[in-house]
C-alpha cells in the first residue's frame, strides 16, 4: 500500500546545507552565523512537522539519504480521518446514486469514428454517478466501498497540498500569521521542492497489483506522436493530473478540431489565387518591358538609395497576387463568423464539462473562498498606487521602440543592398531585391528580439501582479493573465500592425517626406504591389518561427535536463533507485507551467484571426502546429515533469474574455487590411469607373503612380548617383521625371502634388467597405450567437435532476435516521396525532440550491 495509496506527497530538504557553509577559512563570526542558520532551519522543519503530526497527516523520515548524500526525503501519508474532514472543508463532490439518465449520444454513422476511438475504460475509467458535496457526519450516505480509493488520486493529492500550503511553522503561543506554509518552506530553504507522486513508471506498469498505472495508460494511449489522430482521453487526464490540466486539454483539442474547417477555407482560397495567377494583369504590366522597365522610380530613402525601375519588383508583385485577390474578402468574412462558432460552440463543450466534472458551483462555492497564502500574511491597510501607471507606460514604451526600430533596420538594410551583388547568386540571387531582403531580415531579426524580451515580460508581470497582493488564487491568475497577455501582445503584434496599418500610410511625397519624430528616419513606403506581401511575409516568420522554436524548446530542453540530473543514478539497479528519486530527477512543472501553455495558444490564435486576411494559409499552419503541440505537451506532462498538485477550474479563467475581445478586434482589423493594406479597394474603384464601362485593368499601374519632377528634390536629399540613369533613354524620354505611389496631381498642375479627386473617391470606397463589412459581419456573429445557446438542454435537464435527487436523498436519508433515533429512543410508541401535510406537485420539491 505505501507504493500506491498512502503516499500522498514527498519533501526534500538537505541535512549539510548549513553546516558544509562553515569551512575553516571564515572568521568565528562568519562559522556561527551559518550554524545559527542551519539551527533555524532544521527548528522550522521540526516545528513544521509536528504541527503536520497535530492535524493528522503521518510522517515518514527516509534515513538514507539520495545519491548525492545530502538530500533527505519525508514521505507524507494522509490517513481516511483526514480526507474525510477536509473534503468536507472543500465540499468536494462525492458520488452517493449511480446516474441512471440514459445516454442519448449515439450519432448516425457511428462506425465511421471507430478509428478514432480509444478503449472505453481509457475514455471512461470511472462509472457517471451522481455527486453531492461531502459531508463527514453524512458517511453512510455515501457510495464509499474501498476508503483508500474512495477519493480519486487528484483529490487526495490536492487535500494534502492545502494543509501543506496552510500549516505554520511555529508554536501556537506565536502569532505571526506570516510563518505558514509550504510555498514559504520552499523559498526561504527549508525544503528544496514538495511534489506529489507519479502512481508508476511512464513506460511499464507498475509491480504492485493495487496500483491503477494511470501513467502508464496516459503514455499509451495520449502521448505517442503515433496516437495524434486519436481521441484524448479526458476523463483519465481529469483522474490524474485535476480538472485545471484537464479543462486546458480539452480546450485545445476541441480548438485544433475547429481548426480543420478554417485550414479547409483558408487553402481553397489560396488555390484559387494560384489558378488566377495568369488573369493578373496588373502584376504583367509591372513586368512588362514596356510599361514597367520604362517606368522610373523615386528612392525609397535619402541620398544612399537610387532610382529604380518598376519591373524590378515584378516578382514581389505576382507572389503578392496570391493573397491579395477577391477570395481575400471572403475569407476574411468567413474566419469572423468562424470565431464566433468556435466561441460559441466551446460554451457548450465547456458546460458539458462542467457537469460531467462536478464544477457546476466550484466557483461560488470553494474558489472565491480560498484565500491566498500570501495574501493572508501579507494583507495590510495600505494601498499600493501607481501600479497600472507604471504598467501602462512599460506598453507605451514597447510600442514606440519597436517601429522605431523597424524605421532604423529598414533604412539600414535598404542601404546595404543597393550595393550588393545579389544577381550573383545563383537560383535565388535574381529574386533578391532590397525590398524582399529588408523584410525578410528585418522579421528574423524582430523575432529573435521577441523571444528575448519574452523573458523581461515575464519577469515583469509576475512583479507587479505580486505587488497587488491579489486576494485569491483565481484573482491572482486572471491579473497575471491580463498583464501577460497585454505585454506579449505588443511584443509579438506590434511589427504586423506597423506593417498592416501604418507602414506607407504616412510618407508624404518627394521633397516633402515626413520622418519619424523630426529624426532623419524617414517613413517607409510600400511597393506598387502593396503591402500586403511584406505583412505575408512578417507574419510567416514571426508565427512559424515561434511555433517551431516553442516545440523544440518544449520538448528538447526538459529532456535534456532530465538527462543531466539523472546521469548517475540510471548507473543504479532499479531496487535502489526508489520511486521518489525518480519523480525528484525530473523537473518541476512550476506554477506557471499551463500559464505558458496558454498563452502560447492564444498569441497563435491572434495571428490567424487578426492579420489572417493577409495569409489565408495561417490556419493550415496552426492545425499542423497544434496537431504536433497536443502531443508534445501530453509527452513532457507525462514523461519529463514531476507530478503535479491537482486544482479545480470550471473554465479557461480570463483567457475567455481575451479570446472574445480578440475575436471582435478581428473584424476590425481584417476589414482594415482589405480596404487599407491590399489593393482591392483601388482595383475595384478603377474598374468599375472606366469610361466605356469595358471593367478591365488595362493601365491600372500607370493611374496608381504619381510623377514628380526630380529637379524638386532638395540637395541634402538627392542620391549622389543620379548620373547613372541620365544616359537612360527612358529616363530621357520621362524628361527627368520619377514615380511614387500616390495619387497626386503633376508637376506643372495649378493644384500639384495635391490630392486628386480619384484618391478621394478611393478613401470613401474603403471608408464604406469597412462600414458594410464590419455590420455585416458583427450582424451574423450577434445572431449566431443567439441562436446558440451557451448551456445545452440536456445537460440544463441532468443538472435540474441531479440538484432534485440529492434534495430528495437527502430527505429520505433524514427521515430514515430520524426514524432509527426515535426507535432507539423508544418513542415509538407516542399517541400524538400525525402531522397532515397538504400533497404537493412533485415539480415544486425542485430546487435550485443544494
């Protein structure tokens, strides 16, 4: 039994830590300052232990210590008086009938599944009762047979850790509320770590004929790359590891399924920008000798950028065609409708969940009670101010410093490659022009930057969330979540939105450039093509380069680590090597261990919902992505970490809210990146005004450029090399003029270089396409919504049945106590006359409070 069931949780501490300080070259003062120290420690654990003793836990002390022969191990053991009283303290939910409601789910078809399956006593390892919130006093009540069973594995560990984390560690008669808990013991060196264990090895099941090998079964049956298009077994993840682990795999297998429809969509919608790749007649006219090789382009910088001719760029348009076309619209309009679904349709997984689980009232009735340990010691009357200032001001900060970075790496790159003999290189040296390469380093760059200041956020966040002191354990999350969340934003958003919305939008026009902050970085322009190609293609490297990164940092390192720490004790026979130095070889899964993982979910979710109508191939990326992530994250819980302390949640917490408020930006931004990023809207205007109504694109590129005279140029401003085109008989037969992307009037024009009315007409079209699009879409998102309900009526019936039968249970069981009382009492014979109560309707026994 100790193997299995008795043994709840392992501490370690390091009997020499003190006394190995004091070597012979420090002075006395310096020998007895770490003696007194190793004193304290070892009268806090003493203390600490014997008021673990008091409240009923047994204590096992190993006396031979690891391999290294320092570490020592207290083996905690939590008998059934234990359980009893604090599951009644945390009304864990008990079974007391088995659920006889029949299971109407059976779908047409069913068969067609059966590959997918996975055995039903992996799916389901426990019968569906229904529960009630235990009661110590009520145990006949109960469905108890076997007490060291009776509360599953996650339930026992989870009541050990709250009288781990709420015994103090010093005598009654002290009352300094500050000395308690484990967390405390953790840090200050009393222990080294407290984990509860793994039931056996991952790889074989376990010897002892008692233990369940839930491990064994999870590694089996869910973290083989192998099993990735098999279900997840959600009722086994939920026994073993708590419902918070739980709820968070389920999110993300259901929003991977989802995923499939929008990676459906998404690729039919770049396959037909491929098959109309020959009806792009505004990218032949770029690479025509005779409109775009005599058409002479302005410097994209001052005096170290030349001139440049406009089929230059003739690859950068045609790729661009891929994406920019009218399928983009559509999808656009498909993933904000897809959003909702998703949203939607999770509500009702979750709900099902939520019963299924017993986390109907989880969150009224023990969450919002459980205060923090830290707040109970550290709760004063002051109030700490300035906190959101700050906060707000460190996003500020970000935002600013990355495009100003961008302007800088971008005129620098644009600088080198003017120069460079790229058309050198073999097989891609022809397709390298300054634009591709400035974005394509500057994204590498701006992702290596986001993954180092990813750990500056962080920091940050956890910083001032714990300077808030929040009151409760949920509190403390949902406030790191949004300060987490808001920082990652900025890092990893920021550069798409500069490109999307920003980059090109502000530039001015020869002789009158703007710059960033009156510095001499001036705005950067996009290509005839557009935009849209260059926020492609940030997207691309900054999405995929961190899914890749986050994958093989999440599998390799743990391992590698493991490894590492273990190299001396895999030499050992396996008699020797006990089952808590295994668990103690592998690494913590730290409080913010499913934190990350969720994060790094949602930040993807950003990058196919906000900027998908740039990259319609986004969801395709994050299904394959997310395919590989379930597995990975199941393989390191499972074979790489320690176990962890089980806690309830009933939902996804404040990732919700985000998810939502994400879901409406989304719409915005895409509507923007049509109108404004790609030139769709400038396209369609042209067509759609020709004068004999023929609706070609015949001249399109010519009416897009705007021309300026080169003599306007001021001096400072003007590339020394402007010699090397005079002898161009283009740019003779332009008589010194250049092109910009405008639409402004020509030099010599009673109104030049100001607006024309075409670029007017042009801003009401995408003024009123954002218009239509954002109320259409926000009109089907509403409606969809609706007409979805967010609780599913069978599981709004079981509840209503379950909450009757333990009001009626309850009643019977009253009364029949009553009964054998009175009995005992011998009262049976009493001549008073019966109560008559009038028959009530059955329906008005139902309740809506246990």
């Amino acid at each position: 039994m100790l193997y299995q069931v008795c043994l709840y949780f392992i501490l370690l501490y390091n009997r020499f830590r003190c006394c190995t300080m004091a070597v012979k070259e420090y002075t006395v003062y310096r020998t007895n300052k770490y003696t007194l120290l190793c004193f304290l420690l070892k009268e806090r654990r003493r203390l600490y232990e014997a008021n673990l003793v008091n409240v009923g836990l047994e204590l096992e002390i190993e006396d031979k210590s690891s391999d290294d022969g320092k570490t020592y191990f207290v083996k905690i053991h939590a008998p059934w008086e234990v359980l009893a009283t604090y599951a009644d303290v945390l009304k864990i939910k008990v079974p007391f009938k088995a659920n006889d409601i029949p299971n109407n789910s059976e779908m047409p078809m069913n068969w067609l599944s059966t590959p997918f399956r996975l055995p039903e006593h992996i799916m389901h390892p426990e019968p569906d009762f229904f529960t009630a919130p235990f009661d110590k006093s009520k145990t006949d009540f109960f469905l108890i047979g076997d007490k060291d069973t009776f509360f599953p594995p996650s339930n026992r560990n989870r009541i050990v850790y709250y009288i781990l984390s709420r015994c103090s560690y010093l005598r009654d008669e002290c009352g300094d509320r500050d000395k308690k808990g484990i967390k405390r013991l953790l840090n200050n060196g009393t222990y080294t770590a407290a984990f509860p264990l793994h039931d056996c090895r991952y790889w074989t099941r376990s010897k002892d004929a008692n233990c369940e090998s839930d491990r064994y079964s999870l590694y089996k049956h869910w973290a083989g790359f192998f099993c990735f298009f098999k279900e997840q077994p959600l009722n086994l993840i939920r026994k073993y590891y708590g419902e918070k682990i739980g709820i968070y795999f389920a999110w993300l297998g259901f929003y991977t399924e989802m995923l499939l429809f929008a990676a459906i969509v998404g690729t039919i919608c770049f396959i037909y920008g491929f098959l109309t790749y020959d009806d792009n007649q505004w990218s032949k006219e770029i690479c025509s000798e005779e409109v775009g090789g005599n058409i002479v382009m302005c410097p994209l910088c001052d005096k170290k950028c030349g001139y440049w001719k406009l089929n230059s760029t003739c690859n950068s348009s045609w790729q661009s065609h891929l994406f920019d076309n009218v399928a983009t619209v559509f999808f656009a309009i498909f993933m904000g409708i897809w959003v909702t679904l998703f949203l939607e349709f999770w509500k009702r997984r979750q709900a099902r969940l939520e019963y299924e689980w017993d986390l109907v009232d989880f969150e009224e009735e023990q969450q919002k009670l459980q205060l923090r340990p830290e707040y109970e010691a550290m709760c004063t009357n002051r109030k700490l101010n300035r906190i959101t200032q700050v906060f707000i001001s460190l996003i500020i900060a970000c935002i600013i410093g990355v495009i100003a970075y961008r302007l800088a790496v971008y005129a620098a790159f644009a600088s080198i490659m003017k120069d460079s003999a790229t058309s050198n290189l073999q097989v891609v040296g022809p397709y390298i022009t300054p634009q591709l390469a400035t974005s394509v380093t500057a994204s590498c760059i701006n992702f290596v930057i986001i993954m180092i200041l990813n750990l500056m956020y962080e920091r940050v966040a956890i910083w001032i969330t714990d300077m808030e002191i929040p009151k409760t354990h949920l509190e403390y999350e949902n406030k790191l979540t949004v300060k987490m969340f808001l920082f990652q934003f900025v890092n990893y958003y920021s550069s798409c939105f500069y490109v999307a919305f920003f980059k090109g939008k502000f530039v001015g026009y020869p002789g009158n450039y703007a710059y960033m902050f009156g510095s001499n970085l001036r705005n950067e322009e996009c290509d005839p093509g557009g935009c849209l190609i260059e926020l492609t293609t940030q997207l691309v490297i900054v999405m995929t380069g961190k899914q890749v990164w986050g994958n093989i940092q999440e599998a390799l390192v743990p391992w590698l680590m493991n490894w590492w720490g273990s190299r001396k004790a895999r030499s050992h026979p396996e008699s020797l090597y006990s089952r808590w130095e295994q668990d103690h070889d592998l690494q913590e899964f730290g409080q913010l261990g499913l934190f990350d993982e969720y994060l790094e979910m949602v930040i993807q979710f950003g990058f196919i919902t906000l900027f998908v109508a740039s990259f319609p191939l986004a969801p395709l990326l994050a299904l394959i992505n997310n395919i590989i992530e379930v597995r990975v994250d199941a393989w390191k819980l499972t074979t790489q970490f320690r176990r962890p302390v089980a806690a309830k949640a009933h939902s996804i917490g404040a990732w919700q809210e985000i998810l939502n408020g994400m879901a409406v930006l989304s719409v915005v931004t895409n509507a923007f990146i049509v109108a404004f990023t790609s030139d769709m809207i400038p396209r369609l205007v042209y067509m759609y005004t020709q004068p004999d109504g023929e609706m070609k694109m015949k001249g399109y590129i010519s009416s897009s450029l705007s021309v300026f005279n080169i003599s306007a140029i001021p001096l400072a401003n003007k590339h020394v090399s402007i010699s090397v085109l005079i002898y161009d008989s283009a740019f003779i037969n332009m008589f010194l003029l250049c092109r910009y992307r405008d639409y402004r009037y020509p030099p010599g024009h009673e109104r030049q270089y100001t607006h024309t009315m075409q670029f007017w007409h042009i801003l009401a079209a995408k003024l009123a396409f954002i218009i239509i699009m954002e109320h259409v879409v926000f009109l089907v998102k509403f409606f969809v919504a609706w007409m979805i309900p967010d609780v599913p009526s069978e599981v709004k019936a079981r509840i209503k049945r379950e909450r009757y039968l333990v009001q009626e249970y309850l009643h019977n069981y009253e009364v029949e106590k009553l009964k054998i009382q009175l009995s005992q009492n011998g009262h049976n014979d009493c001549t008073c006359p019966p109560m008559i109560y009038p028959s009530l309707p059955k329906h008005e026994m139902l309740s809506e409070c246990l």
